[in-house]
C-alpha cells in the first residue's frame, strides 16, 4: 500500500497525538506533576529514538531493545524520574499503546 507523504504525516500525528496522551495519563498515575507539553516532548523524543533505532539498525529485537534503553533515558531525565519509575511508567505506557493500536483500526471499519 502506498502512502503519501500527506497521508503518513497524518498517521504519525494521529500516533503522536495518542501517545502523548497516553504518557500524560500513566505519568499522571504515577503521581507525577509535569503537564501535557512534557507527555508531548515525552512522545516526539520517542519517535525520534525509535525512528533511529530502527533506521540504522534494521527492524528487529535489538533495535527494539536499544531504542527502548534510550526512551527510558528519556522518561526519566523528562520527568526526574529513577530506573525502576521511568521502567514502570514505560511498561504500562506500552501496554496501553499496544491495545489502543490493536482497538484504533477496527475502530473505522475496514478501508
């Protein structure tokens, strides 16, 4: 399927958009006080390092892992956050992320 590029700015919106959300709720549930500009900053720096991630090493676990290790660098220096607190929020923010992504597309019907 081909997209242009009016099309793939509008899906990455969408996703930033739902990301950004979804990192404000769950760091909002773990008692921090930051607003929306820092969940927003939280997931562009995340689709930055993940874009990279994947872009210099290919698709595949180990860039999963390497982007993931740096996105938790990310929260924690975002938020003034520890390890095991950037690691608890990322956790249920990609469970979250995952079951709205599994839920958003059947949401319109098919295409």
């Amino acid at each position: 399927m081909d997209e242009t590029l009016a099309e793939a700015l509008i899906l990455f919106l969408i996703g930033l958009i739902v990301s950004t959300i979804v990192i404000y709720v769950v760091t909002k549930l773990f008692g921090e006080k930051e607003g929306i500009g820092t969940a927003l900053l939280a997931a562009l720096v995340g689709a930055v390092i993940y874009a990279l991630a994947y872009y210099f090493l290919g698709n595949g676990l180990l860039a999963a892992l390497v982007a993931g290790f740096f996105w938790l660098l990310a929260l924690g220096s975002l938020y003034s956050v520890g390890w095991w607190k950037a690691l608890g929020v990322a956790i249920i923010v990609w469970v979250i992320a995952f079951l709205v992504g599994f839920i958003l597309p059947t949401v319109v019907g098919p295409l």
